[in-house]
C-alpha cells in the first residue's frame, strides 16, 4: 500500500454518538412532475400491478430499504384539499395545482399511496395543509386516516374499502412556511400560532402520533434560525420534531469546493440544535426537540429546462435532474453528515425518490434505472444501521472557494451489535491523489475484512442512462486488516464503504 496522501482514525466501540434511528434513511413523494404519475404509478405500463404501480420501480425502492416516505407534499401540500384524493377515482375532481402550475387528475390520493407504501415496505410521513387551510382539514384527515370507526371521517374512510385505520405515526405540520413561494406564507409568529393550534387539535384525535414544525426552507433565509426560535416558542411542548430542509448545486463548476458543501450542512445542522437547545432552556423544558431533515439532495441540473415548460399540463418532467459521479459523493457526504449526527437527526427523506431529483429514473412505458447517487443512499441505507460512533480523524486538509480546512477524508462509522459488523463510510475528497487510511480498530476484536465496496470514476461528470450504467460500484477495494489495524487505500475522488465482521 502506498500513497503520499496519509489519513488516521481511531474508532472504539465506546466512542458512541447514538442508536441510528432508521428512518434517516427515508424518502420523499410529491405531486410533482413525474414522480408519482409515471413514477411509482403508471395503469397503462406492461410492469404495473393490478392497482398501476410500477413493479420495476417497487423493487429498486425495495433494495434501499426505506423504512418512511413523506407524502404528498412539499410545496404542493399548501394548497391541497385531502379529499380530492379519495374515494371512488371517477369522481375525484381535476384541480390546478398551484406550487407547480400543473394539473393534478386525483388518480392518486391518501390510500392509494398507503397501499403503495406497504408495497414498499415504508411508513407513510403524512403533510397536511397550513397554507391555504388549517386546524380543521387536518384534524379530519387524521380522524380519516387513523381512528378505527363510528365517527363521520373514519366512517368514509371503511366507506372507500379501509377498514382497518391507516396508523400513520408521523405527521408535519405544513411545508417551508417561511417562503414567500408558498401558497399561504407566514411570518413566524403567524405559523407558530397555527402550528400550535393545529398541534393540540391533532394529539387531541390521536394521541400517539409524532409532529415535525416546519424550520426554515434552508440555511440561507433571511429569518433563519430566528424562525426556529419563534416557532418553536410557540410550538415546543406540542410537537417533537423541527424540519430542516436544505438543496446542493454545482453552480461555480468547481468540484473541490461543491464536494465540501457537507460543511455547511453540518454547520446547518449545529446551528438548528443550538436554536432548540436555546428555547428549552429558556422555557425550562424538559423535553428534547430532535430534527428531521426532511428534504435534502443535490438540485441544479434541471432548473434552465423547467424554466422553458408551459404551465398546466399533466405529470410534465420537472426537477428531472440527471446527476453525475462528482453529485454521487456529495450525497455520500450528506449522507455521513448525518449520520455523524445521529444523536439528534432521527429523521431524513431524500428528496425525493422517482424521477424528481431522485435515485430512480423510469421512461415512460419504458424502463427505471439507478441513477449515479443511488449508491451511496444504497449502502448507507443497507448496512448504516446499529450505533453511530465518533470516529477519532487526522486528515490533511485544503481550502476552497467559500470554505477552509476541509478534510480530504470524510467518514461515518456504524455498529451493528446485532450482526457483529463495523461499517467505515470514508471519501476521499481529493481530485487526483489516493488516501491511504490507518485505522486503528482493536477495540474490535477477532474481526476480518468482509467486503471494500469503492464508487469511483475518472470523470466527476460521468451519468448513468438507461442501459448504460457508467458510475457503479466494485468490490476490488483495497484494504488489510492485521491485529486491529486497519490499512485502506481509497482512490481519488471516491467513495467507500468497508465492512469488517466477527470471525
């Protein structure tokens, strides 16, 4: 093994930060472009089921594992009535829908998306609508969703063939009220009332469930963390989560600085938990408000060609962004970011999972690929689960165009007690010199190598098509391991994941 390019890590099965919950490794659905008409649901295409979901899609969805997906919005939930979406189709109504400018047919609502999610194994993250409505729309499609019978909207709902109640656990209350693109926007003072209200009126139907706020729409607003701050002083005994949400692009074309833009998610990240810490003290509060990112990817590809569709058509391709490798290793790092924060981010969608900024690609009566971020979100999502540790680094470091000592490793360590399996989640941030790791692992006794999975590609704008798929994994990684020390070689630009197990 050998490189000019030194890193070390200390990783000790006592330097815990906390249980992974596994829902950081959920997703998004909106109403939005293709992502659930031509996405997950298309009647007419040879792979559907016999409710039009595409199997094709269902079983690459299946492989990530994703244990909660947030529906149905996103923008498109502040000006959505619920009921539009159920009962029978033929009498759902066609609605402009307003976030996109685009019209929305109904085919898919509440309980056709449940269905689908069992389909998919995943929980279902219901939104309700504190743009353009409020307490009441909300309170209802709770009772409709989850009360068992003998009330008016859990009656319609056995009404529509649900007899038993849906049980959905996780709820937000609205979507990035702090945008002035959001139909109905509000001050902080104004969502932080309606929030709170619609909160009490929610655990007053069904007590069990979970609430997110709505944080700021990224770490750039003008009010942020004001916002939080307000918000959660009206908020804070009534729900358990606040939301953060935050988008990367590559704007400058500058690789070495865009694939560091983990920092600033992680200074984002800091910064949120400082806010909540800073109104449970000054509320003397015994509870612990954790966070839910619940919309973060790579978005930029595609904003010039949706600039260019007209408006109200339906299912046109939005947000269709075709990401390449240099896109695949910053997802890498979010997703080690948040991992790294495990003790505090419990939730996370990707956003989101078909066609729209996604993972997965379909052509419409044609086939569904893996685009280049799948990967990372594959592994991390497969084996990221166990207990997060603090993996003690000593990396070189480099500045960029916004950031400074930006360590050219990044990496997230798992254990899984269960299983007797140590993950090592490592970039290699540098452009052209491989890293070689030391890492010192006898904390783990009569441990092997089982595998060293590398995502590299000599081009960082290399994409994946249908049927061409260039940026995939291999498992010829190099590494040893010898008496609890690890040595790794991690090629330039790439991500890895070594596993090691119990012998």
């Amino acid at each position: 093994m050998s490189g000019n390019l030194k890193a070390e890590m200390l990783v000790d099965k006592e330097y815990q930060v906390a249980k992974v919950d596994n829902r950081i490794y959920g997703s998004f659905i909106e109403h939005l472009g293709r992502a659930v008409y031509g996405g997950i649901y298309e009647p007419n295409h040879p792979e559907s089921d016999e409710q039009g979901f595409r199997k094709d899609v269902l079983e690459l969805v299946s492989q990530l594992q994703v244990p909660i997906i947030r529906y149905p919005g996103g923008n498109m939930v502040s000006a959505y009535h619920w009921e539009d979406g159920v009962g029978p189709k033929e009498e759902r109504p066609r609605r402009t829908e307003l976030a996109w400018r685009t019209i929305e047919t109904n085919d898919v609502g509440t309980n056709e998306f449940v269905d689908w999610a069992k389909k998919a194994k995943a929980e279902v993250m219901m939104a309700v609508n504190l743009g353009t409505r409020g307490i009441d729309a909300a309170r209802n499609l709770l009772e409709y969703c989850n009360h068992p019978s003998g009330t008016r909207w859990s009656d319609l709902r056995i009404k529509h063939g649900y007899e038993e109640a849906h049980h959905i656990k996780t709820w937000c209350l609205g979507n990035e009220m702090d945008g002035p693109w959001q139909v109905g926007h509000k001050t902080p003072v104004e969502y932080g009332r309606i929030a709170a209200e619609t909160a009490k009126a929610m655990r007053l139907v069904d007590p069990t469930i979970e609430l997110v706020a709505c944080g700021s729409s990224n770490k750039d607003m003008p009010l942020f963390p004001e916002w939080e701050a307000i918000t959660l002083d009206h908020t804070y005994e009534y729900v358990d989560y606040i939301s953060l949400h935050q988008y990367y692009g590559n704007y400058e074309d500058d690789t070495a600085n865009y694939i560091a833009k983990s920092l600033a998610m992680d200074d984002f990240i800091r910064t949120v938990i400082s806010t909540c810490d800073y109104v449970k003290a000054k509320k003397r509060s015994k509870k612990r408000i954790n966070l839910s990112f619940d919309e973060w990817n790579v978005w930029y590809h595609s904003k010039e060609a949706d600039k260019k569709l007209d408006p109200w058509q339906v299912a046109p391709p939005q947000l269709e962004d075709i990401y390449n490798f240099e896109d695949a290793i910053l997802v890498g790092c979010m997703l080690t970011t948040m991992l790294n924060h495990a003790d505090r981010v419990k939730i996370a969608c990707m956003a989101q999972l078909v066609n729209v900024i996604a993972p997965i690609m379909t052509k419409n009566g044609g086939g569904a690929w893996k685009q280049t971020i799948y990967y990372p979100y594959y592994y991390t999502s497969v084996y990221g689960r166990g207990i997060a540790l603090n993996p003690v680094i000593k990396s070189p470091k480099y500045d960029s165009q916004e950031f400074t000592d930006i360590p050219y490793l990044e990496s997230a360590v798992v254990f899984n007690e269960d299983k007797e399996e140590v993950t090592i989640f490592a970039v290699n941030r540098h452009l052209e010199e491989s890293l070689h790791l030391k890492c010192d692992t006898r904390s783990f006794e009569n441990y092997k190598i089982i595998e060293h999975v590398v995502l590299e590609h000599d081009n960082p704008k290399a994409v994946n098509t249908f049927g061409n798929e260039e940026v995939k994994p291999h498992s010829n990684g190099v590494s040893q391991l010898d008496n609890g020390h690890l040595q790794s070689d991690l090629p330039k630009l790439s991500w890895n994941m070594i596993r090691l197990g119990r012998i």
